[in-house]
C-alpha cells in the first residue's frame, strides 16, 4: 500500500494476511473459519478475498485498514482464489474459482464478482456486487475446453483463476486456467465481452521443443517431439506499450484429480499408459520409452480424434 509503506500478504500456512513494515511484521488479519487467498491493495484500501469453510459455498471479500482492522464485508462467488483493485480504485474484482467438491457431487460455477467501491467500503452492501457469469454463447473463436464427468454445466466447468485490468480501466482479462483461455470483461457493464481458446501449441516445430523426460539421464534435453502443449494460464498481467495493450500470461499447465472413495475423476495419463493410433504413430513403442515420451503425462480427455479409443493427437 503506497500511502502506508506496509506490504500484505496471505500466509497459506496461516490462513491470515500479514503486515509488514520495514521488513517486520507489525499486524496481521484473520477471518473466522475462511482462509484468505488474495490480497490487494490501492489508496489505503485492503481488499482480502476468503473462502468460506466448506469451499464449495459463497466466499466473501473483506475490506481492512492498514493496522489490518476489519472494515467491511460482501459476498462473492464459491472459492475466491483472486481479487484486485482497478488502477483509478473503482472496482474490486474477484475470481471466483468454483472449484467441485472431492466426489463431484457439487460443482458450483465459476464466476467474476465485480464491487463498485464508488459508495466506500464501509458503505457497501452484498447488493453492491454484481457476479458475472460464463455460457457457451460467448465463446470466440474455436471451442472453449470444457471437460468434466457427465452432467457439467459449461458454467460449472468454467474455473476463473487470475485477473488483471486493461490500463484504461475499461476491461478485465480473466485466466480460465484448466479451460485454456482467457475471457475479457466489460466492467462498467458487468458483461462477457468474450472468452477465448488459446489453443495449442506445436511441440513438433523447431524452436518449440521441450525436455519431455526425467528419466533420460540428460538434463535440459531440449527436442521436437509429436506432440501439442495447452497453455493453461495461471497468472495474466496487462501492460500498455506504445499504446497497444499486451497479455502476459504465466502458463502453468493443470490437471484435475479428484478423488473420494469409489469416485474418481483424473483427466491426466502418462503417454507409456495409453494406447496410440498405429497410423498416427508407427514408432510407438519408441515414443512409449521412458527415456522419451513415457513419462509425460497428457490429457485423456482430448486426442482421440476418430473416438476409437486410441490417441490420434497427443495434448500436453
């Protein structure tokens, strides 16, 4: 916080944000049973976005003072994982994951909750949040990855990771992580401008090769392989250069493995575990090698092109 001189951050280990000033911790912030995920910070605002106990319900987004005082409140959408405060201090914007429960037996939506702040924190209400939400219909382009086990809702397997705001303040930029695309936002509207795929990327071409193995003895083993990598954004900052704005988006890649008892939904194999297309791949038993492909894992829920149970097209 620039006014303050005081840094805030999440202590995941904590579930509280903590403040330092000068280097030494000074104050912290702790939220009853809600682990806090994000912090943000803009003219002596403190925003904190918390999850509730059972992260399937409504989180809420808390506002602090410097001394880490509790202001305010409001409820936002299930699992706030993200929030940030535009550059003029307008808006609060949280991205609400909506991550499912361990068995799948609930799977709330991902969602966008947009705060006006014009009233001031401590003025505000939860009828000043307004929660956006993602269908079909606005997707751009090539089709949106939208997986699940049978039954997911589009908006249900729409998973907002990170935001980040155009330098006029006019739009957000939402990284759909484990969906590989991004959505842009009209935030006066509280509207989907668009959500876009941001496809794959060709491991086969010269200059886009990777070390696919920990097992080759060869480290930094940099080759082109047969194979397609999703981006899968996690973090996306938005900068203006020569009055063009650019999207910077940190690629983690991601998987879904959940769990419970006789449940189990995992959309992740290694490629020596599954069954590849002799056409596609006569060298198979090649790639399979543990030294080569064996050991990356790639996503089963896209590749098989033909539906004859066999991968035609490997994705990362």
């Amino acid at each position: 916080d620039q006014g303050s001189g005081r840094v805030f951050f999440v202590n995941a280990n904590d579930s509280a944000v903590q403040i330092l000033e000068n280097s030494v911790l000074v104050g912290e912030a702790r939220f009853g049973d809600g682990a806090a995920n994000s912090v943000a910070a803009k003219n002596g605002i403190i925003a904190v976005a918390v999850e509730a106990e059972n992260k399937q319900a409504a989180g809420k987004l808390y506002f602090i003072d410097v001394d880490g005082n509790e202001i305010n409140s409001v409820a936002v959408g299930s699992l706030p994982d993200m929030v940030t405060i535009t550059a003029d201090g307008k808006y609060a914007l949280v991205a609400n994951e909506g991550e499912p429960s361990d068995d799948y037996s609930v799977d709330p939506e991902g969602t966008v909750s947009i705060v006006n702040l014009s009233k001031g924190v401590e003025n505000l209400t939860d009828a000043d949040v307004v929660t956006v939400q993602f269908s079909e219909s606005q997707v751009m382009g090539d089709s949106v990855r939208y997986t699940g086990p049978e039954g997911t809702t589009f908006g249900q397997d729409m998973e907002p990771e990170y935001i980040a705001v155009s330098g006029d303040c006019k739009y957000a930029f939402v990284a759909m992580q484990e969906n590989n695309a991004i959505a842009k936002i009209d935030i006066a509207k509280a509207e989907v401008v668009f959500i876009k795929s941001l496809g794959a990327k060709d491991h086969s071409i010269d200059g886009n090769g990777i070390d696919a193995s920990n097992k080759d003895g060869i480290t930094g083993n940099i080759k082109t392989w047969p194979v397609m990598g999703l981006y899968m954004p996690d973090a996306i900052a938005s900068i203006e250069i020569d009055g063009k704005n650019y999207i910077f988006t940190a690629n983690e890649g991601d998987s879904r493995e959940y769990e419970d008892g006789d449940f189990a939904y995992i959309d992740e194999d290694r490629i020596k575990d599954i069954t590849l297309d002799p056409e596609k791949f006569p060298n198979a038993d090649e790639l399979q090698d543990k030294a080569n492909l064996g050991r990356l894992k790639i996503l089963n829920t896209e590749g098989d092109i033909d539906g004859d149970g066999d991968y035609d097209v490997l994705y990362s």
